[in-house]
C-alpha cells in the first residue's frame, strides 16, 4: 500500500484550514507509518480574488495583495523546512495552488515561486469564475454568488477550461481533485462529460500526474474523480498517486486501502511519486 502523502493541510499562522500544527502532521504520518510526508497549505493569491463573493472578505487564506501574499508563503515553506530539519523524517514543503490562466496572475505567481522556493507544487481549481477573471467565486461559497443563470453557466465551464490550461502551463508535480465541484453537486449532469473528457485527454497528452482523492469518500461517499475517469485514464497510462487531502491527523491515509483496491480492480498500472 501506499505508504506516503503529499496532500496535506496544517493551521500554521492562522491562516490556512489545516486542524493541526506540522509536528503534529508529521508525528501522525510516523505513527502511520508512512516514509515520508508532503505539507501543502493554500496557495490563494489574484488581485481580484474578492471580486463575485462576499464571503470572500472573510477567508484568511485568501490573498489580493501581491507584497503581502508573498510574505505569508515564504514564511510558511520556511516554517515547514525549519521543523523537518529537526525531524529524523523525509518532509517536502510544497503549495496547493489555485490556478488561473491570465498572464498576470501567471507573472505574479513566477515570481513568488522564484522567491518562495518550495519543494513541490499541486495544480488545484476551487473557483468559477468570468473568462476574463473580474469576477470570481470559490464553490465553497457558490450560495454567495451573484450572477445570472447563463453568467454561472459559462462560469461553471471556465472551471474545467482552468483545469485544462492549468495542465498545459506545466507548473504543477501533479492535480488535484479534478471533480471537486461535485461536492456541491455542480456539473453532475451528463452534459458536463464533455468536459470531464477534455481534462482527460489533456492529462493523457501531457502525462500530467494527478491524485486519486480519498477524501471524497467521507464527505459523499465517492472519490474523485468519479470511477469512469480513473478508468480512463488507467487505460492511457496517465501517472496516479493516492491522496488524502488530510486536514486533522487522523484524515493521514484515510481510506489509502479502498483506493488500493480501487485501482486493482481497474488495473491500473502507472503511479507516480515525487523524486522518481
């Protein structure tokens, strides 16, 4: 089974969702025991990040202010760094980012990168938003969202459009979640395979790496993606890896081994892991 995790979230400086300190992530892992553990807090930066959702205004994770963003992410891999160099355990410090496709957003994401330096990156989309990125909205707060029955429509389809250009831009070590939104049962219609498949074959283009995550499992009963795209994908040798997406320490290789299952019963074959 697999013995790692690269998806995980602490509370560090109050500002991410984490439940748990990263000694405590890292002692659950041992205990686990899993070789090694990957720390992948929020990285949620766009000058217009509060534009669409008022709720928005409340969420400390979320970032507008470029200075200030690049701030709290170098403070946060170093913080990570500073407490693995004190372990006798194999911790990578990386992001979970939030992509967006303009090349603003793009320059400005380079250049925190370049000055934050961490381990590793995870490609994630959590916001619908307009084609020209005005206005935007977390699905987490979809109920907060002010638009029009079309708006929200071609809203809805940028989130796989994003999806899609975040898998070209080459940036990330692997995906997140492709289907997230189905925990707010948004593009659960067949209409929406459409684009379900368009991910797909760009993953299989690419040989993008994404995650098999569990935690979908918990919070309504299925992981994501849904099966018939892991099958898909198995059948095109696009790189997997099995996430938790671990929030509190006891989430650390939540249900690792129905994901084992999973994918034995599709054959699928090729997994990926950092440094290989």
């Amino acid at each position: 089974m697999q013995n790692f995790s690269y998806h995980t979230h602490t509370n560090s400086f109050g500002c991410y969702d984490g439940h748990n300190t990263i000694e405590e992530m890292i002692n659950a892992a041992r205990t686990k025991g899993f070789c090694e553990l990957g720390i992948s807090n929020h990285l949620i930066y766009h000058p217009n990040i509060y534009n669409g959702c008022e709720q928005a205004k409340n969420d400390k994770m979320y970032h507008a202010d470029f200075n200030k963003a690049q701030d709290i992410f170098k403070r946060t891999i170093d913080k990570i760094k500073e407490v693995a160099d004190k372990e006798k355990f194999k911790v990578y410090a990386g992001f979970e980012v939030d992509f967006f496709p303009s090349l603003k957003w793009r320059d400005s994401f380079e250049k925190i990168i370049t000055e934050v330096k961490p381990d590793y990156l995870i490609g994630s989309t959590h916001f619908i938003r307009t084609s020209d990125e005005t206005k935007m909205c977390n699905i987490y707060y979809i109920k907060s969202l002010e638009a029009a029955d079309d708006e929200k429509e071609e809203m809805l389809k940028n989130y796989w459009r994003n999806i899609i250009e975040a898998i070209k831009s080459r940036y990330f070590d692997f995906m997140a979640h492709l289907d997230v939104c189905k925990l707010f049962n948004l593009c659960c219609e067949d209409k929406w395979n459409y684009w379900k498949e368009k991910v797909i074959e760009t993953l299989d283009e690419y040989k993008q790496p994404f995650e098999l995550n569990t935690s979908g499992w918990r919070k309504i009963g299925e992981q994501h993606p849904h099966t018939w795209m892991l099958k898909e994908l198995g059948k095109r040798n696009v790189p997997i890896v099995i996430s938790d997406d671990a929030h509190r320490t006891e989430q650390i290789g939540e249900n690792f081994e129905k994901a084992e299952v999973l994918l034995k019963d599709l054959n699928y074959k090729t997994r990926w892991k950092l440094g290989k």
